[in-house]
C-alpha cells in the first residue's frame, strides 16, 4: 500500500502546479510595475502594507501546521485521545490576546524583527544573544525537524527514497521562499486550502472506517461510535491517575504552563509574529482573529484520526506490523498508516495536504531565518552600510544556506527516533518560560532593566534544566499531594513539564523584578516603549469575534472535560 497511484500522482500535481503558478504570479506582479520593489528589505521580509486579513490568517495556520502536527499530534490523539487538542484549543483564546495586546506594542514601536525589539527595549548586548541564540534554534532544531519529520512521512505514503523527499521538500521550499514573504503570504493561502481539504478527506474517511467496522455508515455514526468505544480518549482534563498526566497535569492546561507555551509561541516567536508585523493594525488583528478560528477546526483534521486509528487498533483492524506492540508500540504510525488505506485519488490530496504542510512550515522558517540574520547579524555587524538592494540579496543566500545546513543536519540527529509532539514541545520548553519572562515584563513594566533580562534568558534555560534533573538528587513525592509531582514508569516522582514551565516562569518574574528594583534604586536608566492604553481597545467586530471563539471553547470544555 506504500504507493500513491496515477491518479494521487496527478492530484499531487494539480496542486505542485497551482501553488508554484500563483507563486510566480505574485512575483511578477509584486515587481513588474517597479524594479525597485525587488531591493526593498522591508517588502521582501515583512510584504509591507501588501497582506490581506485572509492572507495574514492562513499564512499563520500554514507556517504553524506541519508534520510535527500531522504526524504527532495524531500520534497524541491515538496515545491519550483529545486531551491534546489543548495544544489547538487553548492557541486560538491565545491568538486572541497577541491581537489584542502583543501585536499593537509592535506596530506602535515599529518593530519588525524579534532582535530588534530586545535591541530597542533592553541593549545590543542581549539582542545579539537571542539572535544568534534563534538562528541556531530555527536551523538545528525546527527546520530540521520539519524536514526530517516531513520526508519520513512523505517516504512512508509514497514509497519515495527518503533522502530523495528531504531534498524534494528543501527545494520547493526554497523556490516559494526565495518571493518573499508577500509570496509566502499568498501562497499559503493555497496551501491551507489544500490542508484543510486533504485533512478533512482523512478525516472523513477515517470516522466512516469506524463506522463500516461495526455494520454503520457515515462520519457521525463513526464520531459516536468512536466516543462509545474510546470514552477514556474524549476527556479534556486528566485526573492524577491518568497514566497520560505528565504530559497534560490537569488544569494546568488551563490555568498554569500551557498559557507560557502558547504566549511565547504566538506572541515572541519571529516565526509567527512576521505575519503580522507589515499591516496596520485592523488587518493584523483580522487576519489572526481569522487564524483563531482555524485553530478550532484543527483537531478534527490532526486529533480525531488518531483516535480512530486507536479504535480500528483496538479491535484489530489495524495490527503490530502497522503499529508494533509491546515497548515498540509507536503511536506516530497512526496518520501515515490512514492516508495509505485512502482511496485513490483522496490518497492523492492528502498527500498534497501533507506536503503543503510541510513546505508552508519550511518557507515560512526560511523566511525567519532569512530576517533574522540579515536585519539582526549581517547589517548590524558585517555591513552596517549596506543598500536595500544587497540586504535582499543577502536575504536570498541565507536562505539557501540554511535550508542546505538542514537537508546536511537532519538525518544524523536522530529526529524519528526522539519521536512525537510531546517531546518537540517539552524540550522547546527548556527555553520558552526566560524568554516570555523577558518579553512581557519589557512589554509592561518600564523598570525592567538588560541585567534582568539577562537573567531570564539564561538563568531561566539553567532552572529549567535543574527542575528536569531535580528528581536524580531529590525524592520530589512530597509534591504528590499537591498534583505537582507524579510517578514515571520507573516509579521516580518527577514534575510535569508544563508545571515546571510555570514554576521557573514565576521564578524568572520574580527575580527579574527583584534585579530591576535594585538597579533602578541605584540610577540605571531604561528604555522603555512607547504604550497607551488606547492601543488596546479593539474594533467591534473584532470584540464579536472573539466573544464567539470564548463561547465555542467553553462549550466544547464544558462537553468534554
């Protein structure tokens, strides 16, 4: 079954050629009417003024959404069912804040890069520690995980040589990327259609294989089917016996650390954020407003299939030589082993989807490299004096560069073996509890001094560190009555990593609030940014539009908790 048909292979094409035409045409319609477009930095980067609300929003989704998604979060839906769906959920009342408080701080102090804005807050000192810092994350991390997660993938549903598919993924990647983020914007648009599409067929035809299993028809039959057989995988808050609450402790997902994994996702995170950082303010905040309600449709293409691959496993449907058993039970076989149980034809558009995913991710990370070094290393330290012109130039090459180090990187660090949603995000977390600490006290408290951000940057990596490896030196079950610690399969209390965020997320405040009060105390001057509070007052139809969102995410809460 590893093999797309003729069909798939045409459908596949459909697509290539769509996205690559409109790519093209965008170009050529971004430089036809003025050559001088082609050497402004700020067009190339950021598509200043270009990006429409719906171009914005689907440009979030597609640069957000890829194999790790796909493949691990279905994964996730299989291991411990919709629990994970947090991860999404929780993300769109998050967008929701960024529009209404992130987003305005940065387009009010023009800021286009993340550097830029620790350069202006605080000092070139820390900015040129997080950029170099980024630029090495985004590589050696991010950009090969997309790659290597995404070939596999691809390998796997296609029958393709997997080195083939890594540098068949970098060099479309690498053609979209090389337009510009206007280029990335609008073709993301295409891309996100195709994912949507793809992902949905999947869906469907997953739920209606539950259902046909036992004598029904059709995806409604298959979801109630799915919640009587599964009822266990259709809770959204695990009590402490779950054996899956490591990984979601409780109301933490609520009301403790998944709030400091989204914020410093969606908020700080170059990445996303440059999105939105060419509009003015109304189209920044439509287009994520509109990426929010995406947001809430994405479990039913990554999560559900996973659970109905669970329940076509646990009525052996499926068996060890599609998923293994015992300790080589692999949960991130579940979206693979669906799209290739696919008709011909829809095998074909999710694997568009698939693909879609994949490159959008990669152009999108490109993109941020790209922007990071060159306005951030190369024209700060290299070549202060550089024209618009060579600044793209430098733009495109770094982008190439990057790309090739990923291709070269990615299959010698283990990726497929290290495995899963779960893990991308707990070893992300090493890093993200400093650096939100960092961003939202030099957001909102003028006293914030460098010497404390210093601190939360690198004091805030060693303390996560120190609470990962805490239970080596200490017995930490004291911590059980409060739900702070729990039992590992060797039966050694350790911390959720979602808790752990928040305690050295409140560390980090604490300290850097304690070293600013000194230094202020004593003379030192900062640079605080320009805020009003009219800035965060939104438009009515964006008051509305998140008012909707709060409502769908409390009823499906109250439902499924």
């Amino acid at each position: 079954m590893n093999k797309l048909d003729t069909i798939d292979y045409i459908v596949f094409f459909v697509y290539f050629i769509i996205v690559s035409g409109y790519g093209i045409w965008v170009y050529r319609r971004k430089t036809g009417h003025d050559g001088t477009l082609e050497g402004d930095s700020k067009d190339y980067f950021l598509a200043e003024g270009s990006l429409t609300w719906w171009a914005i929003g689907s440009s979030l989704i597609a640069s957000n959404i890829s194999a790790e998604q796909f493949v691990g979060m279905s994964g996730s839906g299989f291991k411990m069912g919709l629990a994970i769906a947090t991860y999404e959920w929780m993300a769109a009342i998050t967008l929701v804040i960024v529009a209404v408080f992130f987003i305005p701080v940065y387009l009010k102090n023009h800021i286009f890069t993340m550097p830029q804005f620790l350069n202006q807050r605080y000092n070139g000192t820390v900015a040129m520690i997080m950029a170099i810092f980024w630029l090495a994350l985004y590589v050696v991390v991010n950009l090969t995980s997309i790659l290597y997660l995404g070939a596999i993938a691809i390998s796997s549903i296609a029958g393709l040589n997997l080195e083939f598919c890594l540098y068949a993924l970098a060099g479309f990647a690498v053609i979209i990327t090389l337009g510009g983020m206007k280029v990335i914007g609008f073709t993301d648009v295409i891309q996100v259609f195709f994912l949507i599409l793809g992902g949905l067929a999947t869906t469907y035809l997953a739920l209606d294989l539950v259902a046909e299993h036992y004598g029904q028809s059709g995806v409604i039959s298959g979801f109630n089917l799915m919640t009587q057989n599964a009822g266990d995988h259709f809770q959204m808050i695990f009590k402490k016996d779950n054996p899956n609450y490591m990984d979601l402790p409780g109301l933490t997902v609520l009301l403790g650390g998944m709030w400091i994994v989204n914020l410093n996702y969606w908020g700080c995170n170059q990445y996303i954020t440059q999105r939105a950082l060419g509009a003015d303010l109304p189209t920044a905040r439509a287009g994520i407003l509109f990426a929010a309600f995406l947001k809430l449709l994405m479990p039913v293409i990554v999560v559900l299939p996973g659970i109905a691959a669970y329940v076509l496993y646990k009525q052996d449907v499926f068996g060890p030589a599609e998923f293994g058993q015992g300790a080589d039970l692999n949960p991130d076989r579940a979206y693979p082993v669906l799209l290739n149980i696919l008709p011909v034809g829809l095998k074909g558009l999710s694997f568009a989807a698939l693909t879609a995913a994949v490159v959008a991710s990669l152009a999108g990370k490109a993109n941020s490299i790209a922007t990071i070094f060159t306005l951030d290393v190369y024209k700060k330290v290299i070549n202060p004096e550089a024209s618009e012109k060579k600044l793209v130039a430098v733009g495109k090459i770094s982008v190439i560069v990057a790309m090739i180090l990923g291709v070269l990187i990615a299959p010698h660090l283990g990726i497929d073996k290290k495995g899963g949603f779960q893990y991308i995000q707990e070893y992300t977390g090493f890093v993200s509890p400093g650096i939100f600490a960092m961003f939202i006290l030099g957001f909102f408290w003028k006293k914030t001094t460098s010497t404390a951000a210093l601190f939360a940057t690198i004091g805030g990596f060693l303390l996560s560190v120190g609470f990962k490896f805490l239970p080596t030196v200490m017995d930490l079950s004291f911590l059980a009555p409060l739900g702070f610690a729990v039992p590992n399969a060797a039966g050694v209390y350790e911390i959720p990593f979602l808790d752990r965020m928040g305690f050295v997320f409140v560390i980090c405040v604490f300290v850097m609030v304690l070293i600013s009060l000194f230094e202020t105390s004593r003379g030192v001057k900062t640079n605080g940014l320009e805020v009003d509070s009219s800035m965060f007052k939104p438009q009515p139809s964006f008051a509305i539009g998140a008012g909707a969102i709060v409502v769908i995410l409390t009823a499906l809460y109250t439902i499924y908790w």
